[in-house]
C-alpha cells in the first residue's frame, strides 16, 4: 500500500458473505475503480466460514494485483495465502503480527479515534493506522474521529492512516487532503449496485 497525494480507496467486505454472489459483485467493483487493498472483515468466528471466505476472495483480488488482508485472524495469513492482517485492538499486538509474518507482511492497527494509540501503532511496526468512525453512527461508544487528527497525522507523520466509519460523500471531499485512505464498506455493499454506490460516494477525488 502506498502513500500518494491523492486518496486512495480500500474496500471492506460485508461482515456476512453470500460466497454465490459476492464474489462477483467484487470483481466488478474492483474493475470500475482503482482499489489498493481489500480487507476481508467477518463477523463469524467459524474458521471453515472464513477460509472459504478468503479463499473466494483471494481469486478475485490476486487476479488484479490488489491486496487482501484478513481482520484480526492473523494465523491464517500464510495458510490461506493472504497478504497481511488487519488488527483491531490498536498497537497492543502489532509486534507480535510483525515477528509472526515478517516484513513482507501488510499489517495495519486500528486505533479509533485515538492519535496517541495510532503513534504507538507505528512506532511497534504497523504498516498503516485505520481511525474510525469518521461519520456520526449509533454503533459503538458514539465517539467520532476529530479531523484535525487526521490533518495533523498528514502534516506530521509519514505513517498512512485509513479513514473508516460512517463516512458520506461529504465527509470524503471535506478530508480527501488529509487522508491517504478512504476505508469503504456498509457504505456501498447496502446498495443494489455497489459500483455505482462507490461511484457517487467518491465524486470528489475525480
């Protein structure tokens, strides 16, 4: 994953898959637009369920040069073939991760609204920090991320950060010249047609 001046867009998978259809819907996603990375984000702690998963998805994304990382599940990155992991507790296990995979490794630490967590994420090694929710949400603690993290992380550090959460085509145009990253979702995947959904959501960064 690298860091360019312009937004680049990385695509979260719906937290349950329908392996018949989804799969395809990806592919024409990742045909229409230009995606860096993929994270593969499950709610199910079936193992069977989730290598399935990875597996489907890997076809697509290997097939187009574009990343795939696993959400948490950091033993199954060379088993299933994937390109890194996708830690959600922070900076707490990222050299871990990183001694477990090696260098080569895509590894990325979320850290939530927190800037101070984020810098202890990549000072253990991470390879971007995700900060999230960005948008005003129900779920969680209703703790949102202050944009001025982001435009002080893009000033002061080199370190990529994900922008993640609830995010609208607003809030896209408003922090595109402060994220590296656009991490999108629910956002599209709830709409009968993704492509378009991505579409209108990043008219801002064309």
């Amino acid at each position: 994953m690298a860091d360019t001046e312009q937004p680049q867009l990385y695509l979260i998978t719906p937290p349950e898959l329908e392996l018949s259809r989804f799969p395809d819907v990806l592919a024409r996603v990742l045909d229409a637009q230009e995606i860096a990375c993929v994270r593969l984000a499950l709610a199910s702690q079936d193992e069977d369920v989730i290598c399935r998963a990875a597996d489907a998805c890997r076809e697509v994304t290997h097939a187009r040069d574009v990343a795939l990382v696993v959400e948490r599940h950091l033993m199954l990155v060379e088993r299933l073939g994937l390109d890194g992991v996708h830690l959600t507790d922070g900076a707490r296990t990222v050299r871990h991760a990183r001694k477990e995979l090696g260098e080569d490794a895509i590894i990325g630490a979320y850290c939530g609204t927190s800037r101070h967590e984020g810098m202890n994420a990549g000072e253990s090694g991470a390879d971007y920090i995700s900060f999230g929710p960005i948008g005003q949400t129900a779920l969680g603690t209703g703790d949102v991320v202050d944009p001025e993290i982001l435009t002080w992380w893009s000033e002061v550090i080199e370190l990529p950060a994900v922008a993640e959460g609830a995010l609208d085509a607003g809030l896209i145009a408003a922090l595109a010249p402060a994220a590296d990253f656009f991490g999108i979702g629910e956002e599209i995947w709830s709409h009968d047609d993704p492509v378009q959904a991505l579409a209108d959501l990043t008219a801002a960064l064309r």
